[in-house]
C-alpha cells in the first residue's frame, strides 16, 4: 500500500517530511523525500489522501486505561461548577439498584462548601454511592457506602491510600473486558496506536486475556505498583517482558498527593509525603536488579526535587541496566531542578491538557510558584526527555487535546497560561509519538514512520503542523496499528 497526496510527517530530524509513504505487512517500507517529487513504486495499491496528514499514531504515555474504560458509563460530574449542581447531577441519576458510581467533582471550584456525607445522603437516601473528584486522589462516600463496607469517616471523604483502599464494589470479568474492548475503540478513534498504563489493579489480566487471543487493538506498556516489586521479584519478572503488542514496563510509585487534593508535597513543607527520597532510592535500586525502571508520581516541587535526588543517587544501578526512569507529571518544578531532569537522565512524563484544568487552582493554591508549573517549553530547551499523556480518566484520553494544551497553553478562549511555555506543534507531536517509544525502550521499532519500523499510524483530515491554528477543529480520519486499519478504514 502506498499512501500519496498529502502531507506525512515521519518525526525523524533526518527526513522529516516524505512524499508518499509505503506499508508492506505490519511494517513501513519506504517512504520518498519530499524535495523528489516522485512516488515510491513498491507495493501496488495506491491511497490517494486527498490533502489528508499522515503522522506517526499517537502513544498516550500516562493512563490508567481500565478506569477509564469503566467510567466512560458512569455519572461524571467535572461540569459541575459547585456542590448544588453536583448534589443535582446526582439526584437525577434517580434511586437506581445497586451503587452509584461516577467521577469528576473538582471541590476547589465550590463556592459553596466542601463535600459531605450529610450532603450526599439527602440526595441519594440508601443508595451507597461512591465518587471520585477530578485528579481520583480523593473518595465521597454517603452514609449508606459506609454502613455497606464498614469503613466511615466523619465527614464521607477519604483522601490518597485511604481512599484507594475504600472496599468499593469490583467490575466482572465480563464487565471489565467489555469496557476495554470499547475503550479501546474509542481510543483508536482519537489516533491512539499504544497506551503505557497505570492500571493498579484489574487491569493486567484483561490486557493478558485481550492479548492471548489476539484481539489486542493497541499496544500496552503494562506497568505494576512499587508496592508489588517483591512479588515481581519472586517471579524474576523483567521489563519488556511480553510480546508484540503487550510488555511489562515500569514500576510506579508515589512521592506525594495532588495539587487539587491540597496533598502535593512543596518545598515550604505544606501537602503529604507519601514516599520519602531514601525509600525511593531503596526501591529504585531493588527494582535495577531485577531489571525493571522506576515511574514515579510527583507533583509538588518538594516531591520532584526528592524524585531526582533518589534517582541522582541510584545512577549507577539504573544505568548500568540500561534503565529509563520517569518521573510522572512533573507538574511543579523549581528552578533549580530544571536542569537535573537532562543531567541525571531523568524522563519527564507530563500531561499537558491539565493546564486548561489546574491553572486557576495553581493560581490560587501555589501563587507565584505557578510559574514553575507544565514547564514544557524550559524542559525541552534544557535537553530533558519529554513525553505527554493524558491520565485518563482524570482528563479524556485524547491526544490532540493535549498537543494543542502544549502549543497553545489555554484551551477555551482565556488569553494562554504562562505563555512562554508554549511549544510547536511539531515538538507536541514528537512528544506523543516517538519520544514516547524511547521512553519504553522501543524506539528502534516504532514512533516513527521508517523503514522497518512498525506501520503504526494515524490519518488526520488538518495538517496540523502546517497549521497550529486549526488543531481544535482537526479530527482523526482512520487509524492503523501493526498495518492494519483499526479505525476508519478507507475508502474515505
């Protein structure tokens, strides 16, 4: 097959743009300068894009793709711009069977009040109902949810471990691969060709199940909680470890809370310590043994200053594995550990949509320090690693929302957020597709559109890069994975 007539970008620096691009099988086999003008004559069928963009399929570097995927059928509650209008959005979800699940409700936003067990008991009687707010660091409960489990707390709100021990009803089997085989549709509908994902729980065994039988329509980097390091110990399990379309990947652990749980671990002392500098360390060089890098979630600037330290000091061991660590978010970085992400060798794994989320609540919680916050643009310039994903379910999983949050630092019609942050377009997508691939080890096989690496694709109908201004209006004409069409498939 031999796509023609429109734009590819390949995000190789070497030939950043080719004229046609040829797909034999699972793998791309050539593809033309542009400055030739001439169709490559491998292959025999002829795809004209009719104007359409090419770039490599998008990888969503942060997700936690089981959560998501159930969530997707739940009560969703971030339009919610106080506590009456989430205490209505879930009254009208009417008495139902069983519990009430749903997602989203961003307190910092409330004028009026905090959630409380009272307050969600006159709307939901005794329906337990459980919901999580936007950044799922924290739990409401009503009175019944407590009475059910048996775990109360004065006021129904349970915060970090506390609330991700919360005994809250499981999903199926049934009901869990139903949901990722949807999900994973509507992923490849956004031109997402990989997930690397933070499932906690649940969710390995779909992906192993899904692989098995070969109806895997994403890759998975498949991570696995600090906490269960032991076990993968005792198993001798390392990263990479897998096959074509499913790997291991990352350990991840915890440094600290979230900026909208007022848990995000700051140099003035303020929010929760979840790991310390010496614990990471420990776990990092226990992980290195066996082969395995380390992901870390840090928000705060006291919580990525200690990452880097833990991750300074066990140099040595990672590196001597051949490791890429992470730290996840990197949301709050202080100036002077700007340059450590780039000298210690440290990927930075960000989530660029949570500008449009965060930036009025970094502006009141964090004042000055904001100017610290998604420092793309300083990041990159520094010679860091950068990857972007979307911590679905805490932001949709979308790509191109997040590539225009990196290049336009605003996603509604509010003037751009610290604007110096900005990025290209061409950057954001290097971001989303081959840099991803480098952070899972796997950049001489796929991320970009070369010869010999993966036919992992997507067909969108704007130039994107050619025209940044049009990002929020492009849309994704088909996907491919592994060269075959997983999403809309042609004719166009």
């Amino acid at each position: 097959m031999i796509l023609h007539n429109g734009p590819i970008y390949t995000m190789d620096p070497r030939l950043p743009q080719v004229s046609a691009l040829a797909v034999a099988g699972d793998l791309i086999a050539g593809g033309v300068d542009v400055r030739e003008g001439e169709v490559d004559t491998v292959g025999h069928e002829r795809l004209d894009l009719d104007g359409r963009c090419v770039l490599p399929g998008f990888t969503d570097s942060h997700a936690h793709f089981l959560e998501w995927a159930l969530e997707r059928g739940r009560l969703e509650l971030t339009h919610c711009a106080s506590r009456a209008e989430a205490l209505a959005a879930i009254a009208a979800a009417g008495p139902g069977d069983g519990w009430l699940l749903g997602h989203g409700w961003l307190s910092a936003k409330w004028p009026d009040g905090e959630p409380t067990a009272a307050a969600l008991d006159e709307v939901t009687g005794e329906r337990p109902a459980a919901l999580w707010a936007h950044d799922h660091h924290t739990l409401w409960v009503n009175t019944a949810a407590m009475r059910a489990t048996g775990v109360a707390s004065d006021d129904g709100v349970f915060a970090e471990w506390d609330s991700w021990r919360f005994p809250l009803p499981g999903p199926t089997a049934a009901e869990r691969s139903r949901a990722v085989l949807d999900g994973m549709a509507a992923a490849n509908a956004r031109g997402v060709v990989c997930v690397h994902d933070f499932q906690r729980s649940g969710g390995r065994d779909v992906w192993q199940r899904l692989d098995a039988d070969r109806r895997l329509r994403l890759r998975v980097v498949m991570s696995f909680p600090l906490d269960m390091l032991p076990a993968a110990c005792d198993l001798e399990l390392r990263a990479g470890f897998g096959s074509r379309m499913l790997a291991v990947g990352p350990c991840k652990g915890f440094m600290d809370g979230t900026l909208g749980s007022r848990t995000a671990w700051m140099l003035d002392g303020s929010g929760d310590q979840l790991l310390s500098a010496d614990d990471l360390a420990e776990g990092i060089r226990e992980a290195a043994a066996l082969g395995v890098p380390v992901a870390v979630h840090a928000i705060g600037d006291g919580a990525n200053r200690a990452a880097l330290d833990a991750f300074e000091r066990t140099r040595d061991a990672w590196e001597a594995a051949a490791l890429r660590p992470r730290i996840e978010h990197a949301q709050c970085v202080d100036d002077a550990d700007l340059p450590r992400f780039a000298g210690v060798g440290v990927i930075a794994s960000m989530q660029p949509a949570m500008i449009h989320s965060d930036r009025d609540v970094a502006d009141e919680r964090w004042g000055d320090r904001a100017r610290g916050a998604y420092r793309v643009r300083d990041l990159l310039d520094s010679g860091a690693h950068v990857i972007f994903g979307d911590d679905a379910p805490i932001e949709p999983l979308d790509p191109l929302r997040g590539i225009a949050a990196a290049a336009h630092r605003t996603l509604d019609d509010r003037e751009a957020w610290h604007a110096d942050q900005r990025i290209s377009v061409a950057d954001a997508v290097m971001c989303t597709t081959a840099a991803a691939a480098y952070a899972a080890g796997d950049e001489r096989r796929r991320g970009c559109l070369l010869p010999g690496q993966a036919a992992d694709l997507v067909v969108l109908d704007t130039d994107i890069v050619a025209h940044p201004e049009r990002i929020a209006d492009a849309e994704v004409v088909a996907t491919m994975v592994d060269g075959r069409w997983v999403h809309g498939a042609p004719p166009w």
